[in-house]
C-alpha cells in the first residue's frame, strides 16, 4: 500500500512537471515490480499519460486494464477529448457500461472545448433525459457556455428555467453563467432581470452588468452602475475605460485612467489599448506620447495589442513616422499591428505604400484576417482601381473570407466608388449575412450613379436602420435635388423616434439654404438647439449658409460671432454670404480680421474675396488680392479665380482687358470664364466680343440656354434683329430648349413656384390684379412704360408675380423674399425698386448671381449687377 502510495505520488510529480521520459520510466518500474496490475495504479497512469499528451500510450494501458471502472472510463474520455479525438471519445462513451455525471461532464466539455457547441448541447439534452443521472452545476455551467456561443436566446430562456427547476438558482457561480450567457446571446435585458434578482452579486456580474446597461442605456447609466459598486477589480476598471473610449467619450476615458491610477491599480495591455484607443479618437498627441512614455518605463517589452495601439494612435495624430519606428521596433508583430500599420499608411493618402506593406505581410506570413481585407479593399476605392479590387475579391475567396460581414461591406463599397453598381449589387447578393452597414452601401451606390428610385427601395427594404442609414436617404434626396421627399424622410426619421445627429442637421439645413425656405430653416435650427447640436462648430457653419442665403446676412453673422472655435470654413461661410449681398468692402474686413487671428486662407477663401470685389465693383482690390493669393500664400489661381477677375474687369467697363487677361491665362479657360466674358459683353453691349465669348462655350460643347440667351440679348440691345434670329436657329438646330425661368415665395408654410406668364397658381386672378393696381401707381409715380397692356399679360416675368403675391399675402410688416433662377433683368429690377418705394416693403430677391435688397426705392447693388 505504502508503495502503491509512493508510485501515485511519482505520477503526480510527473504530470505537473510534464516530463514524457519520466512518464515511461514510472509506467516500466511499475510493470518490474508486478504493481501495472492494480486497477488504481493503471488509472493514474492513464490520466498521466493523457496529462503528457501521450494518448496513444494512454490508450495501450486502458485496454490492458482488466477491471475498469467508470474512473478509468472517464479518464480515457477526457484524455481523448483534449486530444481533440472526439469520434473515439464518443464511442467510448457508447460503450461505457454505467455513466455518472463526470462522464457526461466530460463529453459535454470535449465536445465544447473542440468547438463542437452542438454535440455539447446534445449530450446535456440526454443527461435530461436520463432517469439515472442528474445534471451538476459544472453540466449547466457547460450547456450554457455553449449556448452563448451559439447565440440561441430560446435555448437560454430553455436552460434558465431548467436551473430553477433543479434549484440551482441559488448558487453564485450559475447566477454569473446566466448573465453571461443572456450577454453573448444578445440578450442583455434578460441579462439585467437576473441580476436585479440577485441578493449579492459578485463582482464578475457587476462588471457584466457595466457593460449591458452601456448597451441598453447608455455610457451615462454604466458609469452610474459604476460608481454604485460596493467594490472595483482591475476588470471593473478595464471595462469602464473601453465603454468610454468605444463610445468616443475621449477626455472621459482619459480622466478615468487617472483615476485608476489614484486608487492603486495597475494598468495592463488592455487598460493601455482602450486609453491609446481614446487619445487617437480625440488626436490627443500630448496624453499619447505621455502615455507611451509610461508603458516604456513600466512594461519590459511592449505587448503587441499596445504596439498596435500605440501605431494607430500615432498614425491618426498625423504622426506616421512615428508609428512607423514603433511598427518596426515591434518583437512580434501580429496580424493587427499589420493591420494598424496599413490602415495608417493609406489614411496619409499613401495608397502605394500601403498596398506594399500588405505585400510584406503576406511574405511575412501573416494570416490577414477581415479587417486586414476590409482596410486594403478600402485602398483600392481611394484608387479606383477595380482590376486590383476584383483580384483581391478573388484573394478573399480563396482564403474563405468571402462570407465575412466587413470583406463584403468593403467589396461593395470598392465596386460602388469604382463606378461598377452592377459588381456592387453581386457582391452584396452574394453575402450571406448583410448588416444595416451593407444596406447603406448599396443605398449609397444607387444614390451615386443618381439612381433615387433604387435607392430608396433598398431603403424600403433594409430590416433595420440606423441614424447613418437615415442619413444616406437624405443625403440622396437632397442632393439629386428631391427637396422635398427629403424633408419627408426627416418628418418619417422622427416619427419612427430615430434620433438625429449631427449629420442630419447639417444635410438639412444645407437644404433650406439652397431652397432658401427661411420659415422651415428656422425651425429646423430650433430643433438642432433644443438637442444641444447648435454650438457644434459645423452645424454653426451651415446655419451661416443658410441664413446667408436666405438674405438674412445680418442674423448670418450673429450666428457667426457666437462660434467660439471658428474653423476656415466659419470665416469662408460669412466671406461668401456677404459677396453673395454684394458687399465687397465687408468681405475684404473680415478676410483680414481672420489673417489677424492667424487663420491661413485657401483657394474658396479667395474665391469669396475676389466674387466680393467684382460684385461691388473694386477692381483695384481684387487685382490686389488676385496677385496677393500666389505671392503672400503660395496659392495657385484656378479657373474660378480667373472668372472672377474676367467677371471683375468686364462689370467695370474693361472688357477688352478682361478679353486680354483671359489670353494670357496659364489654363485653358473653360465655360465659366468665357460665360463671365460674355455677361460683361451683355451689359457693355460688345456684340463683337460676344461673339467670339460664344463661338468658344460652343467649342467647349456647353450645350446649356443661358449663353444663346444672353447673345440673342445683346443682339436685340443693339438692335440687330437678324443676329437674334440666327441664334435662335442655331438653338433649334441644336435642340437647345431656353430654360424656363421660374421664382418661388414661401408662404405659410408652403413654397409658391411661378413662372413667366403663369396662370397655373389658385390665386392667379387676385395676383394679376394687384399687379397691374401696383403698376399704374409706378406709370403714374414715374416715366415707366407698362408691360401690362389691355388684351392681358405680355411676357410678365415670374418675379413680378411672386411679388404681387406677396403684397397680397403677407403682412404689410414682413419682408418679401424671393428666389428665381436666373439673372433678373433690367425691367423687373427697375419695377421691384418702384415697388419698395410705393408699398415701404422691403424686397428681397435673390437671383442667379447675388441678392438684392430693395429699400426705400433703392437697390443694395447700386444697379451694378
């Protein structure tokens, strides 16, 4: 016996030590010394042998063993279920004489432990209906271990109620394998009834609890939870600060690592990557330096999820240098730090570089795994290389990696940006699983290629939304210019209690700011308000747009002067609002208010600047700020620039130095300069330089009305009636049809659209008799000849209508806005400027080009337009 005793303890030795010599050295002493023989030696010795990963010989001894029992049985089980041999596992289990529960604990655990969660959940379905066996907590620990990985919540409700029928519930460690499994099988609610249950939870619940109600409530409630534990481990830490980060709540992730440290815990690599994780979010470069700092001076070698970490915090601070030295200083690089290091590279706009680095992993090798495919599939979009796209479609079929959620959301999004819907559409078939991310890619490739209709049967179909996917519909429908079935979608995103962002406010403001639906902008700002999203800085920018747009240029810069942290786009915004008022001199003092404050000026700066000057007519300071663009800020003019200064010379009566300027242009002038030669013919009456200004828009294939127009214009000016009808001709032997002008008016609540001479409106009666009534107060106040003879309207503009509108619909208080689409002409101008001297209404009319504001008989551009 004492023996017997010394032999068992020699195995014990061996196993912990895992010595395969001294294994077989033990098992030969045994067979010379008679003892092999003894049914408790032999299944030590099995269980030795399984522990040293020697199952073969475990498998010699079990079958030499002539009185096996259900330990013996088990032990053979167990070996060859870690050895992973589960066939052979299971027929041994078939053939075991009596099981107990460690036999059925044992297959359960193979099976799971092999990744076979269905065999586990077979095998606890038979222990249940076994009569002669009773499941333990280690079986229902095991059955729903394999539950959450398999996801099934049916099945979880299943085994719960199973656990109080066999009045397990009281126990701490099930209570913690509830939860967990309600958790990994998305469903944290059920998860939080469990808990709320609990008489005193430990502390693996608590901090599973943290991370469900960041899941059902929010960052705000998990903290809350947080701050109520009776007491913290490393874990409770760990999972606040990756809450906070994963929810972009950088300072706060910041300021909850300083206070770890406070309380004497020791950070880990993870604490370290979900801190990196928030410096890189909030481009804090200062905290992530420090931070790399510390984990050099604490940690002897860096842990690879860090080094990742610390790749894309530097990368994403504008630092790839730096990321670059700690890539290559890595001693041992994973297929995350790969993927950090690509993703890196590509987001500095270095495509080529980071298409070699994939390269170098692949030579390496290391695996790339989906979100390696996703981030290099990424490059080929910013390429549009869709020869190199298709062949790493190819790549992630042959890798098995096709069926992964992120490969197919990046297929579909490089087919799309490829300009390939129809390869787009095939990708996205052919996923097997499709997230609400893969939808909104296929809403995006519809909306690109200007597919509405597509695009909003997918939105139609998609099984769920989110505010992005919202987002995406709007953003198609507004700028295809369906206005308003955009504004549809924003009344169905609230009812639908879908909650806006930032994105959605700034899409819809920008849309009343190009309709110029004051009324509906207003309340769209008070919504944006009331959700705290006005003192972001760039639904504040759009704000200025809008109201600078609406001709509200005064509310525009209140708006302007409240953005504490004004960007160039703040400055840019309020510069083109009042060069679009025609207040050049205003442009030209905030321009140089935002040099003062340090802020360097780009190209649509510029653009604001010299439009400004040539809409007031200072052409010395637009000269002066055009050649101040490339000598003081190194900015390179493009044809916008030089259409303002053609647009600045030809206003002021230089045309033929504007006609010289354009010759002497580094770049081919294209429509827009030539189309600003030929306005400047057009006011000036060089029917010569007109045509020349023509002959090249038709070189340059603009198949639009508006140059036709303006030459026929200038030719009926002038008096040459044949050279209105060969431009006409001309016209119909094209097929250029003259776009239709039209104006339109908001009031209460709905936008009024007219057109020339239009009798369509309900009130159209009422609108002509209170515009002939203003008319012959204008013949009689002054030398004015009526366009409005006896027999009826002749050729009566839109804006005219939509005037008289207004005097007969809005309160004698109110200022009148109107919008047209086109220039307004010399008649209507002269008209509008009687009309608010007469009715002491103020106008306020935005054309094509500029707004006027009309006042007291007086026009804002002082006639110069």
């Amino acid at each position: 016996m004492e023996l017997s005793q010394e032999y068992y303890e020699a195995m014990k030795a061996c196993i912990s030590l895992g010595s395969v010599p001294e294994a077989r050295k033990l098992h030969a002493r045994l067979v010379s010394t008679g003892l092999h023989s003894s049914t408790f030696l032999q299944n030590h010795l099995l269980n030795m042998y399984s522990s040293c990963g020697l199952i073969d010989d475990a498998l010699r001894v079990f079958t030499e063993i002539e009185f096996r029992n259900v330990f013996s049985w088990n032990t053979m089980i167990s070996g060859l279920a870690d050895s992973g041999r589960m066939r052979k596992a299971a027929q041994l289990f078939d053939e075991i004489p009596e099981r107990d529960t460690v036999s059925w604990n044992s297959m359960m655990s193979g099976y799971f432990h092999n990744e076979q969660p269905h065999g586990t959940i077979k095998v606890f379905t038979s222990i249940i209906r076994d009569c002669n066996c009773v499941p333990d907590l280690f079986s229902f620990s095991c059955a729903m271990k394999a539950c959450a990985s398999l996801g099934y919540v049916n099945l979880a409700s299943q085994l719960h109620g199973l656990v109080v029928k066999f009045d397990f519930g009281g126990h701490e460690s099930i209570g913690s394998s509830i939860i967990d499994m309600y958790v990994k099988c998305g469903a944290p609610s059920l998860s939080e009834q469990v808990f709320l249950r609990m008489p005193n939870p430990n502390l693996f619940c608590w901090n599973t609890l943290i991370y469900v109600y960041s899941k059902l409530y929010g960052v705000g409630r998990a903290l809350h939870l947080f701050h109520q534990m009776p007491e913290h481990d490393t874990c409770s830490w760990n999972t606040m600060i990756s809450i906070l980060a994963q929810h972009g709540k950088g300072a706060q992730t910041l300021d909850m690592f300083v206070e770890m440290l406070n309380h004497g815990f020791r950070p880990n690599s993870m604490t370290y990557a979900s801190v990196l994780s928030a410096c890189a979010g909030i481009c804090d470069l200062g905290w992530g330096a420090h931070l790399h700092a510390q984990i050099l001076r604490k940690e002897p070698n860096i842990h690879v999820y860090v080094g990742s970490g610390l790749i894309d915090m530097y990368a994403k601070c504008g630092c790839l240098e730096y990321a670059m030295t700690v890539f290559n200083n890595l001693k041992e690089r994973n297929v995350v730090s790969w993927t950090s290091m690509i993703g890196g590279t590509a987001q500095f706009g270095l495509v080529e570089e980071a298409l070699t680095l994939f390269n170098q992993m692949r030579k390496v090798p290391v695996d790339s795994d989906e979100f390696t495919l996703a981030t290099i599939l990424r490059v080929c979009s910013i390429l549009k290389d869709i020869s190199l796209g298709g062949q790493l479609h190819a790549y992630t079929i042959r890798i098995g990696m096709n069926s992964s959620v992120p490969v197919g959301n990046s297929l579909v999004t490089m087919y799309a940006q490829c300009g390939n819907v129809q390869s787009a559409s095939c990708a996205f078939k052919l996923m097997p699983v499709k997230d609400v991310i893969s939808w909104t890619a296929m809403l995006t490739a519809f909306s690109q290629t200007g597919n509405v209709e597509k695009a909003r049967e997918y939105f139609s179909r998609m099984p769920e939304r989110n505010v992005i996917t919202w987002n995406s519909m709007l953003a198609t429908y507004i700028q295809h210019g369906f206005w308003e079935e955009g504004l549809k979608i924003y009344i169905l995103m609230a009812r639908e209690g879908v909650k806006p962002d930032l994105i959605t406010f700034a899409t819809l403001i920008s849309a009343c700011a190009y309709l110029a639906v004051l009324k509906l902008g207003n309340q769209i700002v008070a919504q944006a308000e009331k959700l705290g999203f006005v003192s972001n800085v760039s639904t504040a920018n759009s704000i200025v747009t809008m109201y600078a747009r609406c001709g509200r240029i005064g509310e525009a810069y209140n708006v302007f002067d409240s953005i504490v942290m004004k960007n160039l786009i703040s400055w840019n915004s309020i510069m083109a609002g009042y060069a679009q008022s025609g207040q050049g001199r205003k442009v030209i003092e905030i321009f140089e208010d935002m040099l003062k404050m340090g802020f360097m000026p780009d190209h649509i700066s510029y653009i604001s600047v010299l439009s400004g000057c040539s809409h007031s007519g200072l052409v010395l300071e637009g000269q002066q700020y055009f050649n101040m663009m490339t000598k003081d800020h190194g900015i390179s003019p493009n044809c916008e620039h030089f259409a303002c200064i053609v647009d600045l010379l030809g206003r002021a009566g230089r045309v033929d130095q504007a006609k010289s300027f354009i010759d002497e242009m580094p770049l081919e002038p294209n429509a827009d300069i030539w189309g600003a030669l030929l306005g400047a013919c057009r006011i000036h009456g060089n029917t010569k330089l007109a045509e020349t200004a023509l002959n090249n828009l038709i070189k340059l294939d603009v198949e639009g009305s508006g140059s036709y127009v303006l030459l026929a214009n200038i030719y009926s000016d002038a008096g040459k009636l044949e050279g209105v009808s060969d431009v006409r001709k001309h016209m119909r032997q094209k097929g250029i049809q003259k776009n239709p002008g039209c104006s339109w008016i908001e009031v209460d609540n709905r936008v009024h659209v007219f057109t020339v001479d239009d009798t369509s409106h309900p009130r159209i009666k009422d609108i002509y008799i209170a515009l002939q009534e203003i008319i012959k107060k204008i013949e009689h106040a002054g030398n004015y000849i009526n366009e409005i003879g006896s027999a009826g309207p002749r050729s009566c503009h839109s804006e005219k209508l939509a005037v008289a509108f207004g005097l007969i619909s809005l309160p004698a208080w109110m200022p009148i806005h109107i919008m047209k689409n086109l220039r307004i002409c010399c008649d209507c101008h002269l008209v509008m400027k009687w009309i608010s001297l007469l009715t002491s209404r103020e106008l306020i009319v935005r054309d094509a080009n500029r707004f006027h504001h009309f006042k007291g008989g007086s026009c804002s551009c002082r006639d110069y337009w």
